[in-house]
C-alpha cells in the first residue's frame, strides 16, 4: 500500500511539471507577443520616416521655388533702378550685375534643393534603421515562442524524471 506521504509527493511533482510547462509556454507567448508588439511600432516608425523624407523633398522643392521667385524679383528691381537711373539695363556693367544676380539666385536654389535632399537622406535613415529593428523584434518573437515551448518540455521531462525517480526510490523501500 502507498503511503499517504508517497503520494503526495508523487502527485505534486507531476502537478508541479504541469504548472510549470504552462508557465513557460505562456511567458514564452507573451514575450513573443510584445516582441511583435515593438516590430509594429518599428514598422510604423519607418513609414513615418518615409513620409517624412517625401515632406522634405516636397518642401525643399517649394522653397527653391520660392527662392527663385525672390531672385527673379531681385533682378527686376535691379534692372528698375539702372533704368530709372539712365543706364543702359542690357549692356556692360550693368548686365553683368544682374548676371551676378542670377547666379547668386541659382546657387541659393541648389542649396535649398540640397539641404531637403540631406533631410530626406536623414529620415530615409531612419526608416532604414526601422526597419532593420522590426526584423530583429519579428525574429526575437519567433525565438521567445520557440523558448517558450522548449522551456515546457524541458519542464515536462524534468517533473517525469523526477517522479520516475522517486517512485523507484518509494518502491524500493516498500511504500507504493
């Protein structure tokens, strides 16, 4: 006959084995699920990187706009006053001002052109960066369920173990 004490310490290795495979298995599930939890925020980080570098490619683009307009007003002013001024607005010194003019006008376009072009390349990085965490969260949450299971096996085998081990142990000196 088992001894009463026998039982329960039988039983309670097996219920032991139990609770602890569902433990690992859940906090393997809830790891893997913030895990994919932190891949979509990434992911909507990166799209938002995206946009963004659109924004400013749109906005540099507007700006240069702009900054051609007030050029080609500069030089309309320019070539008001030599006129007002009985000068000879198409010739010499005069022509050449507002050449100088031109250039200047150009050279500020290309720069704000170039400055969105650097935002842009700024926030495409960061998507890039985005990215490159999602993957790695995504793969994390495949490794964190994985764990998880094998965590639960591993508690599985142990609890059997241990209860193959005791009962021998109980058997040898007559208690089951």
């Amino acid at each position: 006959m088992a001894g009463p004490l026998a039982v329960v310490g039988l039983g309670s290795t097996l219920v032991g084995g139990v609770v602890g495979a569902f433990g690992s298995a859940a906090a393997g599930q809830a790891q893997s699920n913030m895990y994919a939890y932190q891949a979509g925020i990434a992911e909507l980080n990166a799209k938002i990187a995206k946009q963004n570098a659109a924004y400013e490619v749109a906005l540099g683009g507007q700006q240069a706009q702009a900054q051609g307009m007030k050029t080609r007003a500069t030089i309309a002013q320019t070539r008001a006053n030599q006129g007002a001024g009985g000068l000879d607005v198409n010739s010499g010194s005069n022509l050449e001002v507002q050449k100088s003019e031109a250039e200047l006008g150009a050279y500020d376009q290309a720069l704000v052109r170039n400055n969105a072009a650097r935002r842009a390349y700024g926030q495409e990085v960061v998507a890039t960066q985005e990215e490159a965490q999602a993957n790695l969260d995504r793969m994390a949450s495949s490794t964190a369920r994985t764990a998880g299971t094998l965590d639960a096996f591993t508690s599985i085998l142990g609890a059997a173990g241990s209860f193959s081990s005791k009962w021998s142990t109980a058997s040898a000196v007559g208690l089951i």
